[in-house]
C-alpha cells in the first residue's frame, strides 16, 4: 500500500520534472533561431564562410581568414548566435559588413560592436544602425589576407552593398548578395527601378562563374517554385529543386548557390531587358 502511493508521487515527481526540461527546451528553441543548422563552407585553404540562421528565415555569415583566423561578419541579426560561433572557435572579429538597413539585417550591429570595441561598422547607407566606416562601390577592405570589395546595388534600398569576397590572389570568390540576389530569386524595388536591378544583375552575372553565392534570407523552395511558374521545362530548376527540398528536410541551408547556376535558373538573372525585368517582378509580387 505504502509503496504503491509513494510509486505514484516518484511518477509524479519525475513526469513533472521531464515536462519543466521539455518545456525549458521549448523555450531555448524558441528563443535561438534553428530554422537552419549552422553549416560551414571552405574556399580552399583562404578563408571559411560560416552559416548562421537568425530570425525566422535570415541568414548571417561569419567570414574567416584562414591564415590569422581575423573574422568578418554580414548582417549579424543574432548577436548572441554569433558570440557562441566566434567563443567556439577562437575569431579575431574585426568588422561588420551590412547589406543594407533594414532592421532584420542591421538591428544586431549595435550589440556586436559593444561586445567587441574597437571593430568597424561598415555599410553604404547613413541608415545603418551603428554605421562607422561608410562605403561606395569600388571600396576595398581586408580581413586578415581575404579581400572584400564592395558592390553597390541600388534598388531594394538606395545603400545596398554586396560583398565579393575572394583570397589574396582572386582566387575563390564568394559574395555576399543581402536583399539584391537571392538563391533564384531577388529583392523587392523598395527603393529603386527595374532598370536598377537589370544593372545590379548585369553586374553580379559578370563576377566570376564559380562564385559562391550567400543571400540575405531562405527563400530558395518559394523562388524555385515561382521559377517553374514562368520556365516549367527548366532542368536546372527542377534539379535545383530537388536538392533544395533535400536540404530543407534536413534543416541545411540550400545556399550557397554559384553565379553560373544563378544564370541557369533564375528568372531575374535570365531577362533580356528593363521591361522583362520590370513584368518578372510583378509576377513575382502577385504569385503566392
Ligand atoms: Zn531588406
């Protein structure tokens, strides 16, 4: 009798300390993002792209340079996540590279610079929280022996910069596209026209064929899906599909894509004129 009753409270006492952990869990999974694992990519022996989720759906990247582990990072949405990154693994960050000032890119500069002083800010648009090294199109930095140079994009907002990342000879690039080029997609027109984001992606498509490609959000199954609306018979599209829903299922970040398979199957890099540009993208805003 005695031993049945105390059975009973055990199995209360435990089944309620495994709801509070589970609910802790909860909690701590609510709080981090986790819509994408963190995953990192090696440009050969230059520098490593870490991939980093912040928000519902916005990527951040921890660029490191291999020879001094001196660090960079885009877009830190999600101050803590990048804390526990470079904790981990031992980065000299020295700066911020912001895309553009939109809050969901921007709203983590202010946190991170006051976690690590003396780091700069740098951006194209007085808009940027925190901004302290303002850039324009042309600009280079270094981080470490890696070379960033900057590419203005106007249109999605006024100050748009991306980011062409390569190693100290050129040699394998990345860039860092924000809210201009997404993986088969791009960003609204905000701020600019369809002729703008016809040069932006003239420009883009003219950078180096195996350039790695690392967008502002995951957007890629939506953008896939809106591809095969206006190309259906696109092999490459459906190819990309199949692996973008691969990934997902996985929690991996489709992401990075290259400029060449940009040009394959994004519908935004593959119009021929400003007014091709200006139809895609209404038919973008108006699919669901
Ligand atoms: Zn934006």
């Amino acid at each position: 009798m005695f031993r049945s009753a105390y059975q009973k409270t055990s199995d209360y006492f435990w089944g309620a300390l495994w709801l509070g952990r589970a609910y802790t869990q909860y909690r701590v999974l609510r709080m981090s993002s986790t819509h994408t694992k963190p995953t990192v990519v090696k440009h050969a022996d230059n520098f490593t792209v870490t991939i980093l989720p912040a928000l519902d759906d916005n990527f951040m990247y921890v660029i490191t340079d291999t020879a001094t582990k001196e660090a960079a990072v885009v877009d830190p949405a999600d101050p803590e996540n990048v804390k526990s990154e470079l904790d981990k693994n031992g980065q000299k960050l020295k700066a911020i590279l912001t895309t553009h000032h939109h809050w969901d890119h921007a709203c983590g500069n202010g946190k991170v610079q006051a976690t690590y002083p003396g780091i700069q800010v740098v951006g194209g648009d007085e808009r940027v929280d925190s901004l302290d090294h303002h850039v324009k199109d042309g600009d280079t930095l270094m981080i470490g022996t890696t070379n960033v140079r900057c590419i203005a994009t106007p249109c999605h907002t006024k100050g748009h910069i991306c980011y062409f990342v390569t190693g100290k000879d050129g040699e394998t690039p990345a860039v860092f596209t924000g809210d201009t080029l997404f993986l088969c997609g791009c960003g609204k027109f905000f701020e600019g026209t369809a002729e703008q984001m016809f040069e932006n992606m003239r420009k883009l498509g003219s950078l180096p064929e195996e350039t790695k490609v690392y967008c502002g959000h995951e957007y890629s199954i939506q953008n896939l899906k809106f591809a095969l609306s206006v190309d259906a018979d696109n092999r490459h599209t459906q190819q990309k599909m199949q692996y973008a829903k691969q990934r997902r299922e996985e929690l991996l970040p489709v992401p990075p894509s290259t400029i060449q398979e940009e040009k394959q199957y994004n519908p935004f890099m593959r119009v021929k004129s400003v007014d091709e540009m200006a139809s895609m993208r209404e038919k973008k805003n108006s699919s669901k």
